[in-house]
C-alpha cells in the first residue's frame, strides 16, 4: 500500500492522484493541510532523500527563506510542520518507494 502527500488543490497532486488511480494503484491520501506531517515523517523523508524535501520554488518558502536559511536543521524541520505549504509536493512512500514531485516516468510502479 502506497501513501501520497500533498495538498489536494495542488495540480501536480491532481496530476499524481490521476496517474495512480489510472494505474489501479491503492493509496492513502494524506492533505498536508488537514493533516500536517511531523517531525517523524520530515527526518525520515530527510534520511530518504538526504535532504528535506522543501518546496523552493513556492510562495510559501519565499516568504520563510531568510528563516529556513539561518535556520539549524530541527528548526527548518519545526518551520515545515509549521509551514505545510512549504513541503515540496506530491511526496509518494510505499514499499521500496520513496518519491518526491510528480514524474510519470519515475512513477512506474
């Protein structure tokens, strides 16, 4: 069973919540904005990616950036749960699955 991360008014999350469905693939949805991630979820996404998945080209982290960048990596952590939007988006786990964005091609589950 795969879990799908995102904010559901986002249209790269339509796009992946068309492209599973599509496929016949189970999911859970999660809404970023219903149900923030945590902590937990932000380190384990950093250990995944090796980084955390921060949505830089968004208006939400514009308006955090001079925090996020002085910022020490629990605090950049603390400011996404706090700061949701700012999470890079579609976020897909599964087993084996760890995929950040939406990429059709990387989607080939």
């Amino acid at each position: 069973m795969y879990t799908l991360y995102g904010i559901k008014n986002c249209s790269t999350v339509k796009k992946a919540l068309a492209h599973l469905d599509a496929q016949g693939i189970a999911y859970t949805f999660v809404d970023y904005k219903k149900q923030p991630p945590t902590l937990d979820d932000l380190e384990r996404w950093r250990a995944g990616f090796g980084e955390l998945p921060v949505n830089k080209a968004g208006t939400t982290y514009r308006t955090l950036k001079a925090d996020y960048e002085a910022a020490d990596a629990a605090q950049q952590a603390a400011l996404l749960v706090a700061n949701p939007s700012a999470i890079k988006r579609p976020i897909l786990e599964g087993p084996k699955v760890l995929l950040k964005g939406f990429n059709p091609g990387e989607w080939a589950l």
